[in-house]
C-alpha cells in the first residue's frame, strides 16, 4: 500500500472520529438532539469528495452500529438507526455523498461550497424528517416543528462553519498529498 493510499484512509477515519465527536455534544431538545455531527458530515463531503466523503460516514455509522457509544448522547446499537433518529442518521451518508459530487464537479469556489453544504443539509432533512414522522406517527406539521425548525439556525451556522474550515483545511490535505508524493 502506498503511501498516498494510507493518507486517503487516515483522513476518511479522520473525518469519521470528528463526526463522533460532534455526536457527544449535544443538546437533548426532544426526539431529535442538537449535535455537531452535521458540520463534520458536510466538512467530510466537502474536503474528501463524494466516494471517501461517504466511506467516512458509512465507517462511522458502522462503529455505531457494532454498538460502540458515537452516536449522540454517547450511545451506539443497531437500534438508533429504528428510532426518531435513524434517518437523520442515514441521512448524514446521502449528505455527504451529495456534498461531495456537488464539490467535486464544481470548480473550487465559496459559492460552490456554499451550494455543496446547503444541499447537504436538505439531504439530512429529506431523509430525517419523514423517518421520523413515520417511526412517531407525527403529523408532517409536527414532524417539521419537532424536527427541522428548531434546528435550522444551528444547522445554517454549521453549514458556514464546515464552508469556511473547508478552503485551509484543502491546503493542508494538498500540502500532505504533495509531501507524500514526493
């Protein structure tokens, strides 16, 4: 294996440890917590592209799933992904996916960045809220007031967080690609 193979897989379980640690700060507001998780999901999009940005969620959900405590609250199991939550969790794979292609076929700028995490961010709503309606039997207004409204500012803030750490971040990744290489 060669040495950039080993720097793609170190920043993929990189980005998949910073999305469990987003998970342990929460705020529980209801059936559905405050977390960070969705700054890292989107930064992991943005910075490794659509395939590693995926494999880095898959990998964390994974650990989560095996029932190691990554999931919000520091909580892990196989039945987070059959609770109110379980599709922001799924969610967060599509988000990064989309993030991703979004940034990697558009040429590196703040506004395709900003379009990237936007999309992202809908993605985890499309997926979260109606799971989470159907796994509570809410109503879809209940579901959008329990479940997307409380938590847009936050998630406008994550969304411009994960924005503006993606261009230095892209130089140090750069810089170690090169380093790497040579």
């Amino acid at each position: 294996m060669s040495l950039p193979d080993l720097n793609r897989m170190a920043h993929t379980s990189l980005m998949a440890a910073l999305i469990a640690v987003g998970a342990l700060i929460h705020l529980p507001i209801g059936p559905v917590p405050v977390v960070l998780q969705n700054l890292f999901v989107l930064l992991a999009g943005l910075l490794l592209g659509s395939r590693r940005g995926l494999a880095s969620v898959l990998l964390y959900l994974l650990i989560g799933a095996m029932g190691l405590p990554v999931f919000a609250g520091g909580k892990g199991g196989i039945a987070h992904f059959l609770g109110p939550t379980g599709g922001y969790l799924l969610g967060f794979a599509a988000a990064a996916f989309m993030t991703g292609l979004i940034s990697e076929r558009s040429p590196r700028s703040l506004a395709a960045d900003i379009c990237a995490a936007a999309a992202g961010t809908v993605i985890i709503y499309l997926v979260g809220v109606p799971w989470l309606k159907t796994v509570t039997q809410m109503t879809w207004t209940k579901a959008l007031t329990v479940g997307m409204m409380p938590f847009l500012p936050g998630d406008i803030l994550k969304a411009a967080a994960a924005v503006l750490l993606a261009k230095p971040a892209r130089l140090v990744l750069s810089r170690q690609v090169q380093s790497a290489s040579a």
